[in-house]
C-alpha cells in the first residue's frame, strides 16, 4: 500500500514533545523555496504558506461533504503534489550535537529527505513533526526535499469546514540537541484557592524562578509558596527557566488549578463562564499561514471585545497563539486535528472512529497535542476533535488523555452520552434546551455550548437570552460563538467564498460566517457580543445606579467609573461615581443640573491605568438611564389642501396619491414597504423565512389605490398592498396633514385574509435626491434589529450613507438604526411620534437582495430611505436556533406617524 493510503501516524518522526526555544543553536528555514507543481516547471514560492494561494491550482470550500469518493483510506489518483526544495548552509558556528528538523505543519502529507536521505512521511496537517537529522548534516549545500500531496488518507480525518489548501504552511525550523540538553520539558503548577498557595514541580530540568527565590529545583521535587493565581482575567506569569548543564529554556509559569465540583467547572475554586468564541486560522491572503502580527492582532481584539474564552476550531494552532493566550489571559479548550463530518453524509458508515485499524492515528494526534502544549496555563480543557461522531478510537483517545494530564477534563460534542468525556457539550442547543438541561442538571457534568449563535451575515440575534441562561443555571458554563472570522479570501477588489474559484462541489457562503470580517473590521456581532457579554453590569434602580460585577476572578478595583448627562444626545454634566472593588452595589444617582428635553445618564466602566491589551480608558462595560422624557409636540393642521393636490411643503400625484416634491426636493413616496433582503439567517433552516417570504411573494408586492381623498384639512389615501397570486394583502390608509412647514403622514394598516408568514419588515419606503450626511437622535451608533440592539445606545449621531452600510461579504439586509427621534438626511427632517427604525442606502433592497458580493452593489443617483414601525428579528437559523417568538414579525393591526420638513 502506497504511503498515501496508511491509515497509521506518519513514519520516521521522533517522539513528541513540548514546544519550546533554548539557547542551543537553531536555523530558521522560511522564506522562499523551490517549488514545482505535479512534475512541472520550477519556480518559487514562500514557506510558510499555500501553493492555492500562490499561483499553483485554486481553493476549494467544503463544510461537510469530502470533494473525492468517500472510500478510506483511498485517494483520488488525480491527486496534486507539490515539490518543495531548499538549500542551505550551516552557520560557521554551528555544533557538532544531534540536530532536529522539525515541521509545524504540513497539509495533508509530506514525504521528507535530506540530502538525498529518506527521513520519513509526515500525516497529522495541523500537528507537528520532528526527524533526528544531525548525522545528515553538511556545513554546506545541504539540499533539503518535501514532496506533498494534496490528499492523503490522513484526510479522511481532516474534513474541518474549511478551505482545502495544501502545502508547508507552518514554520520549518533546524534545531540543534545538544548532549545533556532538555530534551523535554512538563512543568505542574497547582494553586490552592484556600491557602493561597502555589505548588509547582518540574520534569526535564532544573527549575529556577527568580521572581520567587525558587532556584534548582530538581526533577521530581515540588515546592509551595504563596504566589498570585494565574486566570483570564488576571494573567499572572512568573518568568523562570529549566536547564540542564547544556542547555536554558526559558519558561513562562501560571499557577491555576482545574477542577469539577458538583457538576460545576472551576479555576482556582471559582466557577467560570467561557464567553467564548471558535477560533479557526485564517488570513484573507495567506489562509491558514497566519502571520504572528495578526495573531495578536486576534487577541488584542477579542480582549477589547469582552471575549474571554477560545475554542482551536478544529485543530490545534500555531503554538505562537497559545503563547499569547497565556500572557494576555484567555481560557483555552485545545481541541485536536480531528474531523471525520462527511462520514455523516453516509450515515457514520465506514466512520474511521470506530475502526480499529485507524486507532495508532487517533490517539497518536492527540498525543502529539498534549505533549505539545501541555506546558500552557491558558488550557483548561482537551478536546478530541470535531464532529466525528463517536466510537472506540475517540474512547482511546480519551483514556489516554485522562492517564497521561489527569489535571485537565477531557471535552468532546460528539460523545452525547457522555461516556468518556468530563464536560457535557452541545452544539447549537435552542435557549429552550439549554435551560432545559440547566434545570436539570443533565449528566450531573458541567454544561458548555461548544458552538452556539452562528455569526453568519447580520447577526447574530438571540445572545442575551443566552446569557441570561449562563447566569441562571450554575451547571450551564457558557459557550463559544461560530465563529471568530469569516473566511473571506482577497480575490478582484473582494472577498471570495465557495463556488467563486470554479469548484464543481462547494458550500457556497457558510465560510462567511464570523464575528470579524476577513480584514479583521469588527462586524455589529462582535460590537454586539461585547456588550451582552460584558464583565460589568450597570443599570438602573428607579432611584439610582446598580453595579454588578460578573467577573469570575477580579475585583472592580481596576476599572474606574466615569458619567454623562446628556440632554437631547448634546452633553450638559459630566462626573465620576466611587464604586467599591468588590461586590454588587446600590449607588445614589450624583447631583444632576435641570434639563429641558428627553436626557439619558450613561455610565462607563473603563481601565483606570493601562493593560497589556488596551489603553487607560477603554471602556469595558456601560450602561444608561433615562432621567427625563422627551417633550410632547403635536401638529395643529392648519393647512388646507389645495388645488393640484399640494398640501403645507408637500405635492401629490393625483392619481396614486404618492408624495412627489416635498418643498423643492424631488421624492417618490413614501409608501408601505414589507420586503427586506433576506440575511443569511433568513436563508437557514429547513424552513426558512426567506422562503416562507418568497413563496408568498412578499418580493413582489403590488400597490392597488382604492381612493385619493382630498379633504378639506386632510389627503386621505387607501391602498391595498398584496402579493400576485394570492388573497392575503393588507390595507394602508395614509392620512396626510400639514402645520406650518411640516407634513405629518399616519399610516394604518389592516391585514386582510389570512397571512401564512411572518413580515420581513412593517414600514414606509421612499426615495429621496442625492444625499451624504445623516444626522439622528436615537439608538447607535451602529445597526440595531429586534434581537441585537444591546449595543445601541440613545445619543445623538452623525454620519454618512455610505458609513451607515455594513459590507457584508455576501450582501442582506443591513444598516437599521433604531429608535430614532428624529432623523435629517439630504435637506429633509424626519420626527417620529414617538420613534421609528430607519435605514438609508444608494440601492434598492431589491438591488441588495440580487448581489451576491459587494462589489455588484452599484450605487444609484438616489438615497432610498426606510423609515420602520419594526423589522422581523435576526436569530441565527443560519445553523441553529430561528427568531424567538418575541421577536417576530407577525401581520398585525398597527399604525404609526411621521413628521417630514425642510431643512437648509
């Protein structure tokens, strides 16, 4: 059997270990290299990264199905290969010691020789290899040669909802061993929440720790201390080293201990709640090569953004990710390169999970993690893999685990009867099941969402009433959003997804499914997660200010807590609340001055002093109160109708009753509107709104003008809005009158006949000359919908149309900024009675609706505006739960108002 089709780990490598630097000599080997494709021309390409993203062959995008016949452990005999040649010389000062060569990550097979030599085959893509090669070694000339093959049988198990994309796309490193060195490294550093203590021991080497008079601490041994616990929220590191006479690594010591308690997961004794997101690797250039810039790039933005917790969907990543995790203070589950999803398409048959003749492979991955990170703090729990259904070889691997790291749990989804497993894990779980199974204290195991809230396109929606599951039920831990990015890649001025490179079988957008766009922008989701997922909760008493903390780990002491009074969103007082550092607290509301308007107290939350992620300043957490209503107005109409049909600044079409000049401005409408471009969640689902919406031709509706009544103080026009095809529509009745310079317009509508769907939105459209800036006071100063309006808070805001745009990767509905009190936009003033939703763009829903990226969104010579009663909510049937039932749009009575006026 060829070597591509072995079902073991790969051959030739050394044992695994932990990874590490030293002060023995070392070579890096990126950079460029020879490369050909499939026996072709030579030319170059750079190590590491993908040969698809470098001129050679093209990206392909599956989420579960195998893109060749599912028939293990065989590959297509169409399989590319891609050569790798490097040449190298040894520095003049470079040892006579055994020496390493050690690859972090090949995709998916790499067949290795030096010099000619043989060293072996690497399997495992996300995993690291190692090939003792001191004896090989030239002081120059040394010609090393990677041959690999895009399929492997090692892919069989590597199905990880990804870009399939080949090559050295990992660091390769020539490392020297010295005689006597550290060959391997564990150190155990344990704290006890009750005595507040540290123990730590060393294996490999002797331990020394400056900072805590701890020098030469010999393997085996063990020493406690008092010291400051490590956790996400107070990363605390002691720098230390481990050495042998020949060789000093230098180490990066957390003290923390895991445990589970009563069905509880702790960390130093308190529970913790992972607010957590899935993580895979992904550069919209570079694909899974990312560079270490970015990577804290990713760190430094989920820190900012209240995350606290990541899931290495689906393998694990550059080691350099987890150095960061430990130093700036995030819960990690490690999860192994493992996933066999489109066995499922099979019904599981032939699943390589329960085949014995796969089980040296399963466990040998997941050996290769664990030895690899076992030296992290930031880890908290093992993961066997992803979605690979259940069986005796992920059993192995469990048991495994468990013997060799009893101090981490053990996770894994897709053990459902938690029968090898410590955490009981789910996917995509409805609230309604979560707090089922916090109820009732499923399995008696800690509760975790491995993957919930899919962040696919706009949204997603339903976070909070998450949240408030989390802080509900002590077994329920807490989850990680899918996922961290999207995996756009840069392609013509885009970003492209599946399908957009020619592939024959693809998943279309599901790669665009994430909380940060592919240049890293946050997207309204993350601004979103931030705020429903803050550490500190500030909110209103009727009488004063509650703060309460949600910290797991740290005080209050840190932050300071600065208000603002604003009157009509202009700033009229500002001051400073003393919170003390522990607790829940009660406060009095400060001495504020009088106000004339509708005035909102906010109070922030923000870093007293600098963290190592963000400036003094940055708020963590806010909160607002309402200390006065707004002023009513009314609207005497003293207008009269006139003839030609003007009536106060507007002019009407006689025959539809349409407004079409309001003062000079030419406008049409504005009129009822119910469709919105379906967003991704709309699309999800077995059952899905979009559809339910099309099928009833909401897309199409047609306006049918009953009567254009031209009363003495009044335009009273009745319509009747309905789909072709069928008998349900609804009645609008606008009633138009005017005082002075403003129109007021009441809408009412009445549905007639029986509605078989929700509405996508309930509103006016109408469309208005070229404009630039707006100008509101309400909610914002990002998009807000019924289920993801956390984040939006009442102020007073400004921008420009095209900033009110959230670009998508796959064009939806996008933009709504709600609870608007009054809204200017192209010379036209816009008052709500009381409020209303609105967006603002220079395309059509319809046109949004057509595009299938961003870039076929071509602006018109209009501003076409929506001014919104309500919108149907977001939710996240994208992959998992729909809309709640509180925030859907159903076809209902309703009636609401508008002021329109001219403004210089």
């Amino acid at each position: 059997m060829s070597y591509l089709e072995d079902m073991g780990p790969g051959t030739g490598s050394l044992p695994p270990r932990a990874f590490f630097t030293s002060d023995a000599a070392s070579l890096p080997l990126d950079g460029t290299w020879d490369f050909r494709l499939d026996e072709g021309d030579w030319g170059t390409i750079t190590v590491p990264g993908h040969w698809q993203l470098q001129g050679h062959g093209s990206p392909a995008y599956t989420n579960v199905r195998y893109p060749f016949p599912v028939e293990p452990p065989f590959v297509p005999s169409e399989n590319p290969a891609g050569d790798y040649r490097l040449t190298f010389d040894l520095p003049e000062n470079w040892p006579d010691e055994p020496a390493v060569l050690r690859f972090d990550g090949i995709d998916s097979c790499g067949l290795v020789r030096l010099n000619d030599v043989e060293l072996g085959v690497t399997r495992g893509s996300r995993l690291p290899s190692e090939f003792e090669v001191g004896h090989l070694l030239r002081p120059s000339g040394n010609v090393l040669t990677v041959r690999v093959h895009q399929w492997s049988a090692g892919s069989y198990l590597e199905d990880q909802d990804m870009w399939w994309m080949s090559g050295i796309f990992r660091s390769v490193m020539l490392l020297s061993r010295p005689r006597g060195g550290v060959a391997d490294y564990e150190i155990h550093a344990t704290y006890d929440h009750v005595l507040g203590s540290g123990t730590v021991s060393v294996q490999g080497g002797m331990l020394s720790v400056p900072e805590l008079e701890v020098r030469d601490l010999l393997p085996g041994q063990s020493v406690s201390l008092p010291v400051e616990p490590w956790s996400a929220e107070s990363p605390r590191l002691y720098d230390g080293v481990v050495s042998t006479a020949a060789e000093r690594v230098p180490v990066r010591i957390g003290f923390r201990t895991v445990a589970i308690s009563d069905g509880v997961l702790t960390v130093n004794g308190a529970r913790v709640v992972f607010r957590g997101v899935n993580r895979h690797e992904h550069h919209p250039r570079f694909g899974r090569a990312v560079p270490r810039e970015v990577a804290l790039q990713d760190v430094l933005l989920m820190k900012r953004h209240n995350v606290n917790a990541v899931r290495t969907s689906h393998y694990p990543p550059d080691p350099y990710f987890l150095s960061l995790c430990d130093e700036y203070g995030l819960w990690v589950i490690d999860e192994c390169d493992l996933e066999t999803h489109g066995f499922g398409e099979l019904g599981w048959a032939g699943n390589p999970s329960d085949d014995p003749r796969w089980a040296e492979s399963y466990v040998d991955r997941m050996r290769r993690m664990v030895e690899r990170d076992k030296n992290h703090p930031s880890i908290v729990l093992w993961s066997l893999g992803n979605e690979s259904h259940t069986g005796r070889n992920l059993a192995a691997m469990a048991s495994w685990t468990r013997d060799r790291d009893p101090s981490r749990p053990v996770h894994y989804e897709g053990d459902s009867d938690c029968e090898y497993v410590d955490v009981y894990s789910r996917m995509y779980a409805s609230h309604e099941e979560v707090d089922e199974i916090g109820r009732e204290r499923t399995h008696g195991l800690p509760f975790v969402l491995c993957e919930f809230a899919h962040a696919m396109g706009n949204g997603p929606g339903g976070m909070l009433e998450y949240r408030e599951l989390f802080e509900e039920h002590p077994t329920v831990q807490g989850g990680f959003i899918w996922e961290w990015i999207d995996h756009g890649l840069e392609r013509d001025g885009h970003f492209a997804y599946g399908g957009d490179f020619g592939e024959p079988l693809h998943d279309g957008n599901f790669v665009i499914d994430g909380l940060v766009f592919p240049d890293r922008t946050p997207s309204p989701g993350l601004v979103e997660f931030a705020k429903v997922f803050e550490p500190v909760r500030i909110t209103g008493t009727g009488t004063g200010i509650r703060i309460e903390t949600r910290y797991d780990h740290v005080g209050l002491d840190h932050l300071r807590f600065d208000w603002v009074l604003e009157d009509e969103g202009a700033e009229v007082a500002t001051g400073t609340l003393v919170v003390p550092p522990a607790g829940h607290h009660d406060l009095p509301l400060p001495d504020l001055p009088a106000v004339s308007g509708e005035a909102w107290l906010t109070v922030r939350a923000s870093l007293a002093s600098p963290a190592r992620w963000a400036d003094a300043g940055h708020v963590v957490a806010w909160g607002q109160l309402q200390v006065s209503e707004a002023r009513p107005t009314s609207l005497r109409a003293t207008e009269r109708v006139r003839p030609g049909l003007s009536l106060g600044p507007g002019r009407f079409d006689p025959a539809t009753g349409l407004l079409t000049r309001l003062g000079d401005l030419a406008v049409d409408g504005p009129r009822l509107d119910l469709w919105r471009a379906p967003t991704d969640n709309d699309r999800g689902s077995e059952h899905p709104d979009d559809r339910a919406w099309r099928d009833a031709g909401l897309h199409r509706l047609q306006h049918r003008v009953i009567t254009v009544d031209a009363q003495e103080n009044a335009l009273v026009v009745r319509t009747r809005v309905a789909p072709p095809a069928w008998g349900f529509g609804m009645f609008a009745d606008y009633r138009w009158t005017a005082g002075g310079d403003r129109l007021r317009l009441q809408v009412d509508v009445t549905p007639d006949g029986e509605w078989p769907c929700t509405l996508p939105r309930l509103g006016l459209r109408m469309a208005l000359p070229e404009a630039d800036v707006v100008e509101w006071f309400g909610a914002g100063p990002g998009e807000a919908y019924a289920d993801s309006r956390q984040a939006a808070r009442i102020g007073r805001f400004s921008s420009t149309v095209d900033a009110l745009q959230t670009p998508y990767v796959f064009p939806q509905e996008n933009g709504n900024r709600a609870d608007a009190r009054w809204l200017e936009i192209g010379g036209v003033r816009v008052e709500g009675e009381p409020v209303f939703d609105f967006t603002a763009r220079r395309w059509t829903s319809e046109d949004l609706d057509a595009a299938r990226h961003t870039h076929e969104l071509i602006p018109r010579d209009r501003v076409y505006l929506n001014l919104d009663l309500a919108q149907h909510g977001l939710g996240t049937a994208s992959c998992g739960p729909g809309v709640l039932p509180q925030h859907r749009l159903h076809a209902r009575k309703a009636s609401f108002v508008v002021d329109l006026s001219i403004r210089n």
